[in-house]
C-alpha cells in the first residue's frame, strides 16, 4: 500500500510535466493542424533559459520561470513567423519535415552554445517532506500544484477573455471562425507563443528533479506524441487525461509487471487505441 | 467567369514569379553546399605542435561528438589531444625522422556504421595507421574491417571484454576489463552492508552487459539478487519511480550507473527515500563527477572505479594541473581523458621502436615492449604493465570504496 | 427502374440528415434532386455511392443490391459520380487524370506491372483509348495534353465527367456539375448531360440552378431538412406549395 | 521537342549506367567506394519510402523499422542460425513487407497526421523490441560478423569491389520495379489516391487495398535494403533502426524529390556525400542541416528533381524559336469559344 500512495506520487508528479508539455502540443494542433515535432527542443530551450536567468543572473526560481516561458513565446512566434506560416497551405507532411528541421536546428545549436554536458539546476525547492511514512521531494509538490495552477490559468484564458476565446473558436471550427472574421495570422502566432511558454515551464519545473542537457526532450518527445495522439489531436482535456494516463501507465506497469515494458507501454498502449479508435480517444465524431 | 478567368491568369503569372525566384536561389542554395563543403575540408585537423616537425603523422578519431553522449567522445578526444601535445612539445624522431603528431576526429553519433565509415576515411583520406574508437559497437563495426579491408590499429576504448573475443589482430584495448571488477565490487559491500542487492542501472548496451556481470557475481558469493529497475538514464524523466519500486524490496546494496550526473541524481533519489546502503556504481559513472550532483554524504559507502585525480601514478597531479590550465576550468579529468592520454603515449612508442608511423602490423607488435618505455610523468591512472596475447594493455588495477568521504584503495584482482 | 432506393436514411449523431427516402430513376432518364441548402442533397448522394453507410433502407442498381457496399464497389456495379469540386490532379495532363478510370474495368496486378505482362500492355492500351474516347464524348480531347490546372473551370468539369464515363457506368451521379460555371457554360453542360441520356447513360443530378434543372431534368425530387417533400415532373415540382415555401423558408434562414 | 528530349533522357541514362559500372576501377579508395555503396543501399530505402509517399501520398515514420527488421533477420538467420545469406535475404524482404502488409491493416485505418504518428510508433516500438529482445538480437550490444553473400557460381562476394556490383544491382532493380510501377495501372491507382481519396474511391479503386499494398511493397523494399545493409556492414546494433534513421531517409527524399523516379537517387547520394563533406563541422552539422531543410521544404518541395522539371521546362520554352502562345491568353481564347 505504501509502495502504491509513493508510486501514485510520482506518478502525478510526472503526468503533470507530462500533461503540461502535451497541452502546448495538441493546442498547436488543433488551432493550427501543425504536428510539432520541434516541441522537446523548444522545452528544452526552456530549462536552458530557465537555467542561465538561475545561475547567471541570481534570478529567484518562479521568477525565472516566468522569463523563460516569456522567452519562449517570443521563439515560438518566431518560428511561426519564419517556418510554419510559409508552408500554411502546404500539405500536412511538410509541416512534419519542416518540424524535424527546427529540431535539427534547435538541439544541435544548444550543444553547439552551451555544451553538451549535463547542467543541474538549483531549486529553492529541496528537501524531504514525510507524510504518513511517504518520501516526498518538494520540488515534486512544487511540480504537481504549478501544473494544476498552470493548466487552470490556461483554461481560464481560453474560456473567458476574448483573444482565449478566439482560439477555441477556431480549434473548435476552423471554417466557423473564418467566416466570423477572426484574424487567423493573430491567433496562429499566440498559439504558438502559448504552446511554448507551456512547454518552457514544464522544462523549468521538471529540470531540478533531472538535469539539463541538450538532448533532454528527445524522449519526452514521442511520449507527448504518444499522449495527444491517446487523447485525440487537438483535444485539451484529452491532453491532460492523456499525460496523467501515460504517467501512471508508465509508473504502474514498472511497478507491477515489468520495468523493460514501461516504456514500450505507452506506445503499445497508443497503438492499440488508434487500430481501435484511429483518431483517438476524445476526438469529436471519429 | 471573367472574374475567376483573370484570377487564374494572374495566378499563373504568380507562379511564374515564384518559379523566377525559386531558380534564383538555387544557386545560393548549391553556394551554402558548397561554402560548407569547403570549410568542412579545412576544419578538424591537428591539435597543438610546433609545425616544424618533419613528417606529419595523423592520428584518426571517430567517436560522439554530437548528440547525448558527446561529453564522453570530447573526454576521449581530449586526452588524444593532451598526449599529442605532449609529445611535439618534446620532439619525436621515428626511423631518425622527426615527426609531428596531429589528430583527425570525425563524429559518429555514437553510431557502429559511421565509426566503421569513418575509421576508412581516416585511413584512406588522412593516412591514419590508428584509430581510436571510444565505444563497442563502433569497435566490433571497425574490427569487421582493420585487419582485411583497410589495415589500421584499432585503438579501443571500450572495457567490454567482448572485444578481445573477436581474436582481431590490430586491436588494443585500453581501459581494464570490466569482468574484473566484478569481485572485489561485490565482495566490498556485500560483507559491508549487507546481501540482497537492487538494480537500477542504465539500460544501454553497457548497462546490460554490467548487470549480467554483478547478478552472476553476487549470486556466486551467495546473494540474493532482486528484481531488475533499469532505465534508460538518457530518456528518463523521473528516477522517482524506479527507485521506489527498487527500494520496496529493501535491498542492503544498490547496483548504479550510466554518465555520472543522472548517476548522481538515481543516488540522490534513493537517499532521499531513506536507503541507506551501499552502491555499486559502474564504471561509466565516476564517483568524482558525480560529487558534482550530490552531497558527498551521499556518496558514502560506494564503490567504483579510482577518480583520476585521486590516482598515486607520478604523472597524475601535473596532468590534473595542465587540464585545468589547458581543456576546462569548470571540468576535471575523468579516468578517460588519462586512459586514452596514456595510450596515445603507448602509441608514439611503438612507433618508435617499430621505426614506423604507417604499419599498423609493426606499430602492434612494439606495444608490448613500448609500454616500458613510457616516460613516468606520462602515466596518470593505473598504467599497464604488460599487453596481452588478445591486445589488451593490461596491469594492475586500483578501484576504490569511499567511505566517511575518503576515497580507500581497492586492489582489483587481473585475472584475464 | 435502374435505380431505387428503398426507405433510405442515415442518423448524424441523433438528426436524421436523410429521413428513409424512396427514389428511383429509369433507365435513359435525367433525374434531378433540388433542395435548399443543407437539404441532405449531397449526403443522399454518399448514400447511394457507397461514401456512407445508411442507417436504413436499401439502394438498388440494375436489381442488384448495392446497399452497404463500399464505394469502389459500387463503381463496378456500374455508378458514377463526379464531385462539387473536381478533386482533379492540377499538375497532371487531362490524359494522365483520366486513364485511371478505366481502372475498375482491369485485371493486371503489381506483378503483371513488374513483369510487363501482356495483360498490362493490352489493359494500359485500352484504358489510354477509353480515356481518349471519353474526353472527345464530353468534347474536351483537344486538351488531352495540357494539366489541369491550365484550362478553364468548364473545361474541368468537363474532364470529370468524362472521368466518371471512362468507369463504363450505368448511371452517373453529377453533384452540382454547373456550380462555380457561367450561364453560358452552364447551357454547355446542359447540352452534355442530353448527348449522354441520347447514348443511353442514366443521369442523377443534385442542382442548386433552378433553370438549368427545369430544363433538363425528367424527374425531380425535393429534399427538405432530409426528407422528401415533393416529386414529379418539372412543372408540377415548381407548383408545389410545400417547396415554394421550403425555399421561401431557407432563403429568410439565409438572410438572417 | 519531346522525342528529341526523351532521347536525351536515354543517353544521359547510359552515360550514367556506364559509369556506375567502372567505379571500381577508378576508385581506388575503399573510403570513397564504401560511401558510394552506402549512397546506394540508403537510395534503395528511399525508393521504398517513395512508393508510400511520393506515390500514395502516406507519409510513414516507421520505415526505419522496416529497415531494421530486413536488417535484423539477415543478421539472426545468418548469425544466429547460420543460414546461408540468399535465403535469408529472400526471407527479410518477405518478412518486412508481410509485417509491412499486416500492421498495415491497422495503421491505414488512420490517415493523415494520424497515420505518420501512428507508424512513428510502430517504428519506435519494433526499435524497442529489437533492443530489448537480447536473446535474438544481442539487445543493445548487437550482432557482430554477418557474413558476406555466398557466391553465385564463378562470382564471389569477398570485399568492397564485388560487393559494389551486388548492390548496383539490386539498386536498378529496385529503380526498375519503381518505374514499372510508375508507368502501370497499379501506379496509377497509387497516384490517385495521393491525389484524392475520394475521387479515388469514386472511380473505383479499392483505396484501403491499394494503400495496403503500396505499404507492403515500401517496407519490403526497406526489408531488401536492411538486409544489404547487414552484409555489408557486417555489423548491426539497434541504433541503425531508430527514429532518427527514419527522418534521415525522409531527408533523402525530400532533397531529390518526392515522387520521382529520380529523385530517391540523387537525394541519397548527395546527402550522404554531404554528410561527408560536413563531417568535420560536427555538431555544427545539423545547425546547417535544419535551416537547409526548412528552406528546401518552403520554397523546394518538389526537390531537386522538381527545381530540374522547372527549369527543363523554361530551357525548353527558351529554345522554341516559334514560342507558344502564353498559357494565359490559350486559356482566354478558350473562354471566348
């Protein structure tokens, strides 16, 4: 019992990064039809930034975060700008390619700037706490309640202010919201300065409990895959259930059946549901 | 229709333009080929020496230099690069020729194809009668080719005794055998702490070959081995998890390893779960990177291999020195930086005494005596003492077992 | 009767977008299905094809029993249809789009393409004739080689036609062949679509140009909200009070 | 004009052939030699990817899977079992696109985004089994001494040279079987499908089957090109079938162009010479690489067989003395017919 409350844990510590990397994922995808597969590198550019504002500067942890989700927007929009508004019309497989190019670009020049070693990044956030004969790091805690505050935020914005409200619109009906006037090249970069201020602060949280490297998002990339794809593309709330599934599915199986097959779960796990149900879960009328 | 007839033919002359331009960038495009072609050519090259030396000998590398494990190939290259250094600062003459070293390094992802590739371009284009290939799959790819295809010295970086099963005749292996190992790990904390161990190693091809090793290991010394939670150090997320399931079955020891730093994290985690035994920790993982990440307290009770800078050879404290001063103020030399140090300077010798810097057959058969030779100050972590039939530069072994934060001699045994 | 449907219908989500219709057309007839918009026009006409499973009901082909049978299939029991908009392959020549529809008619399999067979010389051969003879039929041959992309939105229209004909269908299902047309162009059309009941094809249209349908249709059938609301010949259809008010009724849900 | 240009076509075809044959004799260099056999053996994955995607229009991301299961049974029969390397070769090639033809039936349920992510976790799974399934396939230490092909006849297999002409070979027989199916009717079906389902379907082509089969020949051709590869690296490890093997036979076709018959080629022999040429930048490599391939896919898509269409055009316009009409003004005449 006590090996399932600190699995259960971690297991929600994880889904929420989880959650949080595939929200920005699926909220690119659904506006946008854009498969980004440049995610990882841009929440790895994230932890970077997060990082350098830390150590270099002495900025305080939250504030840090902020900058580096501020930071990001910024390169999303610029990447937007540069990559993906040119190939708007372009069948989906380039956005695809054009995606892995970005990913080329982006790991390759943070080993190139910062090195390849690995980077710890200090937390404020670093002791023990003992619950009921459970080990909990705090800066696990700080993972879990930033995420719920985060994704909270996120709905928030999306159902009650205006430019929030305009992307649901289009997520929700492309040819709708066109027609209502909504200004698509507006709501395309604010898509993408959202998805990767989300996954900058994923990074942030997530890079005290691991490290910092280059090379950090490539497995978080086809998980965060794996989850929106589970979800149904495009799909919030299936992002968010996805990632806490693909978190405990991941915990659990090690726990109770086999470590080597953790890993191979989720995408099993993926392939099942799609040969089911080829547009995912919580997909609108498959 | 008029309307939609004018739009099309404008749409037509659109295109047009953007064909006009698109053709006007492809030459830009071959031009940025091209540039880089170019540039490639001139780059890599040679790393230190007077350039006044005679004959220039070079010296292949292929090896990560990008991606995940790149720190590691830069660790390798770097004590080539050291020892390179070294020896056109003091002037070598091979068959009264005086000769200047360089390096050649090429990036292989970590990749057996592209070491293979490589080492062929670093015989064929750079005249390299050796290569040095810091990991196994690169070194089984290469061995399928330096003894018939492309004659090289295979110079293998890898303590995986597999590669001395291939039988391959222009092989030199230079770190320790990991087998040997295995007994004096298991011994130390087994009677220590304690005889039930976990496993959380690092699932790559190392990682499994290790925990085969230490299961087989602590079985034979009558321990019980618990059920395996390997994961990948270089994909994984969290080691929370892992390290729970781990820790449920309350093992005395904890067998550890992969690069150093998520080492140091699994640690870490598992400390602060309450465990309060003792690690194994895998030579991939060095106890005093690892320091780095986690309180030395942590630390405690660990065995793993000797920390270079805690090394008693007589080169050490100066190469610990002109490490600082020359690769990285923010680094220390890892055990592979001075392995590799000391077999490039194995290397130089055989040249010498082979009076040849192109047959790699004579540069292989003056290892053995070439070993003796070396200078003292040249060695800086146990130097071999002896090159075995198989091609291993083999000798005695210090690992160690830190305790109450000292890092105490541990005699590994060399039985081959 | 060529084609009859039997109680056809289909449910999106719980709203009956086509509410258990009966419909039939004769051999060497034009028929027209007319409607206002989001009648369920196009959706009755997936039904009939094979692009969607009905809920209820049967689809009937020259006695033979089509319903639920899949799209490619219905094709070689001999129906037909072009689209609203054309789906052509802009980049390729007219020849190029077109010799694929005689595909259903042939046998050859990857292994006679490998091996060059003679089955595959004889079948790409009549497959280029069928294509060439279906372009002169809807009078477009001249443009064979050019894409299409390069020639007129009539011309294209043309060119799909002729795509369903090179299928040796019994009966062509044209979905607002006239749409996105001029008046002029559109008598074109109107004049192809007689040339092929003349050679004894069976044409089913969905119309949104009330003038081109008076005069060309034998027969029509009204859609409303997915449910027929009328049909019969031109004139009676035009007279009929539920339809007046059925468009009357959608053109003020259109202002609104 | 157009004969004048297809016999043009055929020579510089002979020159080329003819030339592909003595590389040996003027390489002297195995380094040089092993990358054009490399170039090769990645130009034949890439006409196999090719007929999925430039053909059919279905993007997958598994191929290197597909790659690594031609690889692997090569090197387990071979290895493992001691099986000669012919049959074992035939039984890759089956085994690559009977499995290719099977997890078909699932993946081309979903179509689109769905169906490239789909077999990315196809690809990503069979790498996870060929790494952890350490009985058959060494896990991640991999198979080490796959041996050369056995003779056939007077012909022996033994080194880089002869090697060569073997895979020569089977790379025009892979370019043949893509042209036959180009220019057939099943090619056709395939190209229509990439054009549009629908209108595929409603002239009768099986859609689902044709895309099935066009998937089974991609991955077979992906078996038949791992299996080369086996031999003639002579060692396999599990990185080789991982994702990013996947993106870089992408990158191939991207380059030479998506749906031509030339352009698997020229895509994988220029980049996997590039690659060369970039060695030395190291990790510099991909910052060039990345944006490169940004630029080909917004203003290049076609690639370079596309941007060699376009200007094979104008070059021809140019030298008509008697230039057609403008496209625009034959269309205006044709409104006013």
């Amino acid at each position: 019992m006590e090996l399932f409350l600190q699995q259960l844990i971690n297991g929600i510590a994880l889904g929420s990064v989880y959650s949080l990397a595939a929200l920005g994922l699926t909220l690119v995808f659904g506006v946008l039809r854009i498969p980004n597969l440049a995610h990882g590198a841009l929440y790895m550019i994230g932890a970077y930034v997060t990082y350098f504002a830390l150590t270099s500067y002495g900025i305080p942890y939250i504030v840090a975060i902020g900058i580096s989700a501020a930071v990001l927007a910024l390169i999303g929009v610029i990447v937007e700008r540069l990559v993906f508004h040119p190939l708007r019309n372009a069948p989906h497989t380039h956005h695809l390619i054009a995606a892995v190019g970005v990913l080329f670009f982006l790991q390759s020049g943070a080993q190139v700037l910062w090195g390849s070693e690995f980077r710890e990044m200090p937390s404020p956030f670093t002791g023990v706490i003992n619950i009921f004969g459970l080990n909990i790091g705090q800066q696990r805690l700080v993972v879990i309640f930033a995420s719920i505050l985060v994704m909270a935020a996120l709905y928030w914005f999306l159902k009650k202010t205006v430019p929030g409200q305009t992307i649901e619109a289009i997520e929700q009906d492309r040819t709708g919201a066109s027609l209502v006037g909504i200004d698509a090249n507006r709501v395309s970069m604010m898509t993408f300065a959202i998805s990767a201020a989300l996954a900058a602060v994923a990074a942030s949280l997530v890079a005290p409990i691991n490290l910092v490297f280059p090379t950090m998002g490539e497995a978080l990339n086809l998980k965060v895959f794996a989850i929106i794809i589970l979800g149904g593309l495009g799909s919030i709330p299936g992002a968010i259930v996805g990632g806490f599934a693909l978190a405990l599915a991941e915990v659990f199986s090690s726990t109770y059946v086999s470590n080597a097959f953790s890993e191979a779960i989720g995408f099993l796990f993926l392939l099942v549901v799609l040969a089911v149900r080829p547009t995912g879960l919580f997909s609108k009328g498959a | 229709m008029r309307v939609s007839g004018l739009g099309e033919t404008m749409g037509k002359e659109k295109g047009m333009w953007k064909l006009r331009r698109k053709l006007a960038l492809s030459p830009l495009i071959l031009a940025a080929f091209f540039l880089a072609a170019c540039g490639g050519g001139s780059g890599g090259g040679g790393e230190g020496g007077s350039g006044d030396g005679g004959e220039v000998v070079n010296i292949g590398y292929s090896g990560p230099l990008s991606g995940g494990a790149s720190l590691y190939g830069e660790n390798v290259l770097e004590g080539i690069q050291m020892a390179v250094a070294d020896l056109n600062e003091e002037g070598v003459e091979i068959d009264g020729q005086p000769v200047t070293f360089e390096i050649s390094s090429l990036d292989d992802r970590y990749l057996p194809n592209e070491a293979a590739t490589n080492a062929q371009r670093l015989v064929q284009q750079e005249d390299a009668a050796v290569v040095f290939i810091p990991h196994s799959g690169g070194i089984f790819a290469a061995q399928s080719i330096n003894a018939d295809r492309n004659e090289f010295l295979l110079g293998a970086y890898s303590s995986d005794p597999a590669i001395l099963e291939q039988e391959n005749p222009l092989t030199m292996m230079i770190p320790p055998r990991f087998d040997n190992y295995m007994e004096p790990f298991v011994g130390t904390t087994m009677d220590e702490f304690g005889d039930s161990l976990g496993l959380i190693p690092t699932e790559s091809e190392y990682g499994q070959e290790w925990t085969d090793q230490v299961t087989e290991e602590w079985e034979n010394q009558g321990g019980e081995v618990l059920s395996n939670n390997g994961v990948d150090y270089a994909t994984t997320t969290d080691y929370a998890g892992p390290v729970t399931q781990a820790l449920s079955e309350d093992p005395d020891v904890l067998f550890v390893g992969g690069p150093s730093q998520p080492t140091a994290l699994v640690i870490e985690e598992a400390r602060g779960q309450g465990f309060e035994g003792g690690f194994i920790v895998m030579d991939q993982a060095k106890v005093e990177e690892m320091e780095e990440f986690t309180s030395e307290e942590n630390i405690n009770g660990s065995v793993g291999v000797m920390p270079l800078i805690e090394s008693t050879e007589a080169g050490t404290e100066d190469f610990v020195a002109r490490y600082e001063e020359e690769i990285s103020e923010d680094r220390i030399p890892v055990s592979e930086v001075g392995y590799n140090y000391q077999a490039m300077h194995v290397v130089a010798k055989a040249m010498e005494l082979a009076d040849s810097t192109d047959d790699p057959q004579a540069i292989r058969e003056n290892i053995e005596p070439a070993i003796a030779e070396v200078e003292d100050e040249y060695k800086v972590i146990n130097f071999p003492d002896g090159f075995t039939e198989e091609g291993h530069l083999a000798g005695p072994v210090v690992a160690t077992f830190v305790e109450d934060g000292e890092y105490t001699e541990l005699e590994v045994p060399q039985e081959q | 009767m060529l084609l009859t449907t039997k109680n056809l219908g289909i449910t999106f989500g719980g709203l009956k977008a086509v509410n258990e219709v009966d419909f039939e057309v004769e051999r060497g007839t034009v028929a027209a299905i007319i409607g206002p918009n989001g009648a369920g026009k196009s959706t009755f006409f997936n039904l009939i094809s094979g692009f969607h499973k009905p809920t209820t009901g049967t689809v009937t082909l020259d006695g033979e029993d089509l319903t639920n049978l899949p799209a490619h299939k219905t094709v070689r029991s001999g129906m037909a249809r072009t689209f609203q908009t054309t789906n052509l392959f802009m980049e390729d020549t007219v020849l190029d789009n077109l010799i694929v529809g005689h595909r259903v008619r042939t046998k050859s399999n990857i292994f006679d393409a490998i091996l060059r067979t003679p089955r595959l010389r004889r079948e790409e051969k009549e497959s280029r004739e069928r294509a060439m003879e279906s372009l002169a039929f809807a009078g477009v041959d001249r443009l064979a080689e050019r894409t299409v992309g390069s020639i007129s939105q009539e011309a294209q229209k043309r060119v799909s036609i002729a795509l369903a004909l090179a299928t040796e269908p019994k009966i062509l299902l044209l979905d607002e062949p006239a749409a996105g047309v001029n008046n002029e162009e559109t008598e074109g059309l109107a004049t192809l679509i007689r040339k092929l009941v003349e050679h004894e094809y069976t044409v089913c249209l969905v119309e949104h140009k009330m003038s081109m349908v008076m005069g060309l249709a034998d027969k029509i059938m009204v859609l409303h909200h997915g449910e027929k609301i009328a049909e019969g010949e031109p004139k009676e259809v035009a007279s009929n009070e539920a339809v007046i008010e059925a468009y009357l009724g959608a053109e003020e849900e259109d202002d609104a | 004009m157009d004969a004048l240009g297809r016999h043009w076509k055929k020579i510089a075809l002979a020159v080329i052939f003819v030339i592909s044959l003595f590389v040996p004799f003027f390489v002297q260099n195995n380094y040089f030699l092993g990358v054009i056999i490399l170039g090769y053996i990645w130009a034949i994955a890439t006409y196999g990817l090719n007929i999925l995607l430039g053909y059919t229009g279905q993007l997958s991301l598994g191929h290197a899977g597909f790659f690594g299961i031609g690889a692997y049974t090569v090197g387990v029969l071979t290895v493992g079992y001691e099986f000669p390397f012919w049959p074992s070769l035939l039984i890759a090639v089956i085994a690559s696109s009977v499995l290719g033809f099977l997890i078909g039936i699932f993946a081309l349920r979903t179509r689109n985004e769905y169906f490239a992510i789909f077999t990315l976790g196809v690809g990503f799974v069979i790498y996870l089994v060929i790494e952890r399934w350490e009985g058959l396939t060494g896990g991640a230490l991999g198979l080490i001494g796959v041996p050369y092909p056995e003779g056939i006849g007077p012909i022996q297999f033994d080194g880089p040279g002869s090697l060569y002409y073997l895979i020569l070979g089977f790379l025009i027989l892979t370019i043949y079987i893509a042209w036959s199916i180009a220019n057939s009717l099943v090619g056709r079906s395939f190209m229509a499908i990439r054009n549009s389902e629908e209108l595929a379907a409603a002239t009768g082509i099986n859609v689902g089957r044709a895309k099935q089969l066009a998937f089974a020949i991609s991955t077979g051709v992906a078996g038949l090109a791992g299996g080369l590869y086996a031999t003639y690296i002579g060692f396999l490890g599990p990185a080789i079938v991982n994702v990013p093997t996947t993106f870089e036979i992408l990158l191939y076709l991207l380059v030479g162009g998506m749906g031509s018959l030339s352009g698997p080629l020229v895509g994988a022999f220029l980049v996997t010479t590039l690659f060369q040429f970039l060695q030395q930048f190291e990790a510099y490599r991909l910052v060039i690489l990345g944006p490169l391939v940004v630029i080909i896919i917004i203003f290049f898509p076609k690639g370079l067989a596309g941007l060699w269409h376009a200007a094979e055009t104008r070059i021809r316009k140019r030298m008509n003395k008697n230039p057609a009409p403008d496209e625009s003004s034959e269309s205006a005449k044709e409104e006013a017919r």
